[in-house]
C-alpha cells in the first residue's frame, strides 16, 4: 500500500487491480497462508459439496464426468525389465493375481478403488489411503491390502504441538525439519452415528499413508473440493429453478375464479375447489383446474413479477456455462445438451478438458496413489519370495522407474479422421509405436506378442484378411510379396 504524507492510501494506484477507489473498496483479498484458509473452511466447504452432489444433478453429473474420464476402466500399469522378458510376465501375472485382492474391504478390484478415490477428489477435495501389510501366509496372491479411509478421520482443526517438540497441523504430524512424520486418524468415522463413536486418536506413520488431494498452493497440506468455486452459483441456480418450477406450478393450478353476485352457499361446497383451514384462515387446496368460490366482499390479487420466461434459457445457459468451468468439464458434459455442437467445437472443448484432466490424474491419482502402492507391493512380492529379481535391493528405483501406467484411452471424436492423422505422425517418424499404443492403454511388448500370435494362428487355417498388411495393400487388394506371381518364391 502507497502512502501519502499524511499516512493515508493513494486511491489511485500502478495497477488498477490494486486500485482502493469506491468501485474497488468492497473487493476483500485477504492476504492469509494457504493452510490457513483451508483450515477455516475445508469441513464447511465438505458438508455442502457433499449435499450438492447428493441432492443436485448438475453436481452428480460433474463428478461422474469427472471420474469416468479420469479413471475409466483402470489405469493400468505395466513393468519393463529390459532383457528379460520372462520376468516381466511372472510379475504381469502376479500383479494380476493381485489385482481383486488389494481392497481391504473388499468392494472393488484396484481399478474400481481408483474410482473411489477420483470421487473422493472431486467431492471431498481429498482421499486417504492406508496400507496394511499381512501375514505371509494370508491366503493372498502379496500379503498386501490398502484401506480407502474419509479425510473425516483426519481431523483439520487438530493442531497442537507435542512432547517432542514436533508440531501437528491439520491432523498431520511433521518432523523439525518440516517432513510428514504420521498421521493422527480418528478411529471412528466422527458423522457416523450407529457406531460405538470412539473419537480417540491412532497415530499412523506416515510410510503407511496415501494422501491424495491437489495441490495448488505451495506448502498446501490438505485438499479442497472440485465444487469450492461452483457451490454458491449451484446454489443459488438450484433456487431459483425452484422459484421458476413453483411459479409455473401455480399458475397452472387456477382455471379461474368464481365472483358472486349475491351471497350462495351450494349444496356441495367442494365441488369446485377444496379448502380447509389453518390457523384460523381459510386455505385453497390447490389442484389443477381448480376454480375456488369467493364471498362477495373477497378479491384476488397476484403477484407480478417480471415474467423472465423469454429470456430464461439463454441467461441459465451462461450460467451452467460458468458452473461447468468452475468444475472443469464442458457445459455440454455437464448438461448433456448438444443442440448447438459441431465438430470443431465440440473437439476443441474436449481437447481442452483432457488435457487438464490428464494433468490432474498424473499429479495427484497416479503419482500420489497408484505409485506408492505399486512400489509397496513390489518391494513385499520380493521379499517374501513371490517373485526373483536380481539386485532388486540394490536398483529398486531403478526398477521403480521401470514401471508406466496406462490410462483407458478416451474415443476419438471422429475415428477416422483421427486415425488418419496418427499413421501419418507414425509414418512421418512424429509418434512411436509404444507413444500409439500407450495411449490406448496396450503395453507394447504385449501387444505384439499378442499380435504374433493371432497372425501365427491366421496362417495356420490359411485365412487371409484384408487388415493384414504382409499380403493385402491398404486398398484390400492381395499381394503376393516374395513370389513369382504363379506362388512360388522367386530365386535370388
């Protein structure tokens, strides 16, 4: 802030976004840390998106948007131990073995607990995941399981300093040198209300932990929720959907009104429209098509306010427009209305949306989540003898970073077109085979022993296909390569 000689603001100011002129004055910006304005308002902000999601459709269908392109059927990964391919498939089919059995719970293979937690992201803003190594003689292919945990448990108005020395903040417990140590869980979920309700602390060691949330903010420590910047306008949307609906309802109700000339009371009082009383006053039980009877001294007077019906659909298109940004999805994804969608529109929106969503599901689900625990169930397969990698104590980053994941591939818009371009940036040396096939989630080495084996068994019933490249030209038509035209081979 620029002071003048007395002390007192300039109004005016280099940027005007730093401007304290009257248009300016009530535009608040507090200053404040970013653990500290999560800590104020993360469980608020929680419980709303939470209600949001389960009472408003438009906030169902951005988390479902959210999580069916982030996860899919699985992200998948896939091991690389150069040279030795043989060791590759023991550990594919190992982890597949494991696959169904790492939910400690239960419910859902590794792919399906990736979509709990992408729900968890988009909802609660946050996810804890809780490793628990077993017994080796667990009937389990890797005595190995993960517990999905609510960031309910970690409670964000803990903080308090310990014995030790060592501060807590937001429930998570840090060494002096500023490193996560533990993690301090309610052992009970506290909005649980059948259980026992023990809210008594465990202190879990952070090596044992997964917190996956997004991080925007340098030093951020916990998660916020996709809806924090969408809530009041769903909100106040809702209402005034509400007021639109009601409003349309009542109007609908009155057929009309029926004004006596002099006093008469019919022989059936509810022949033409109900009425009971409340509280001493006589209310119209509205149905449609009714027309009440009023007493000679009674008038009806209706409210009028201003009749939006004619510009109602273009004002709450903007608005969806601007919920969807602040969910980070496409107004069509949110609304499923595609009535003013072309080609071009419709691929530079979604282009922009995956390549946002890819970011995310590299930073936060793969990175926070399915690495940790891969690496976890590696290092415990080779301890407790479920698969023989040399010098695995010795090059365990090594064969960490050996590992990629593959994400499902989202369809092309238009296969085709999109097709064409990719041989293209192939044939032009652009884009490799294992760039290609990643994408739509095949690892390479397996693909093409796949594809080996389908074109071995081909010529095994002499089939010929125009999809195989060694004997039809791309037109479908046959070519004999290696012969002399009559079938047989040409000498050298």
């Amino acid at each position: 802030m620029i002071l003048d000689s007395q002390g007192k603001p300039y109004v005016t100011s280099t940027y005007e976004g730093a401007s304290q002129a009257p248009r300016m004055s009530n535009f608040m910006a507090p200053t404040i840390g970013p653990n500290t304005a999560i800590g104020n308002s993360l469980s608020t902000l929680r419980g709303r998106s939470r209600q949001a999601i389960r009472n408003n459709p438009l906030a169902k269908s951005g988390q479902e948007t959210h999580t069916s392109n982030m996860v899919g059927k699985g992200i998948t990964p896939s091991f690389n131990f150069p040279g030795n391919p043989d060791l590759k498939e023991r550990v594919q089919e190992l982890w597949l073995d494991s696959v169904d059995e790492l939910d400690w719970d239960e419910n859902a293979n590794f792919y399906g607990m990736q979509t709990v937690v992408a729900n968890a992201l988009f909802c609660d803003g946050e996810c804890l995941g809780l490793v628990k190594p077993r017994n080796r003689y667990a009937d389990l292919s890797v005595p190995l399981q993960v517990q999905l945990i609510e960031s309910d448990h970690l409670d964000v108005a803990y903080s308090t300093t310990l014995a030790n020395g060592r501060l807590v903040r937001m429930g998570i417990e840090y060494t002096k040198a500023g490193k996560r140590a533990a993690y301090w869980l309610y052992k009970d979920h506290p909005g649980e209300m059948f259980m026992n309700g023990d809210m008594s602390r465990v202190r879990v060691k952070a090596k044992h932990m997964t917190h996956i949330f997004d991080v925007n903010r340098p030093g951020q420590q916990r998660g916020l929720p996709a809806l924090t910047s969408a809530l009041v306008k769903l909100h106040e949307i809702d209402q005034c959907v509400d007021a639109e609906l009601v409003r349309r309802k009542t109007t609908a109700m009155f057929g009309g009104f029926i004004r006596q000339i002099q006093e008469y009371v019919p022989d059936n009082p509810n022949l033409l429209g109900s009425s009971k009383t409340v509280n001493g006053l006589d209310v119209i039980a509205l149905e449609p098509g009714t027309f009440p009877v009023l007493n000679p001294n009674e008038d009806v007077v209706f409210s009028q306010p201003h009749d939006v019906s004619g510009s109602y659909i273009d004002w709450m298109k903007q608005q969806l427009m601007d919920v969807a940004r602040g969910m980070g999805i496409t107004y069509d994804q949110l609304t499923g209305d595609l009535t003013q969608v072309n080609y071009s529109s419709i691929r530079a929106g979604l282009l922009e949306f995956r390549r946002a969503l890819t970011m995310k599901m590299h930073k936060t689900l793969i990175y926070q989540f399915c690495r940790p625990i891969i690496q976890k169930w590696l290092d415990t397969a080779v301890l407790v003898g479920k698969v023989d990698i040399p010098g695995y104590a010795e090059n365990k980053r090594k064969y960490y970073r050996g590992i990629s994941w593959q994400s499902d591939p989202w369809q092309w818009i238009d296969p085709y077109k999109d097709m064409l371009a990719e041989v293209l940036e192939i044939r032009g040396g652009l884009k490799n085979y294992t760039e290609a096939l990643s994408a739509r989630g095949h690892d390479m080495e397996s693909f093409f022993s796949e594809r080996d084996g389908e074109l071995k068994l081909i010529d095994f019933y002499n089939f010929v296909f125009d999809t195989d490249s060694r004997k039809t030209t791309s037109k479908g038509m046959y070519q004999d390569i290696g012969t002399d035209g009559k079938g047989e081979k040409e000498n050298d």
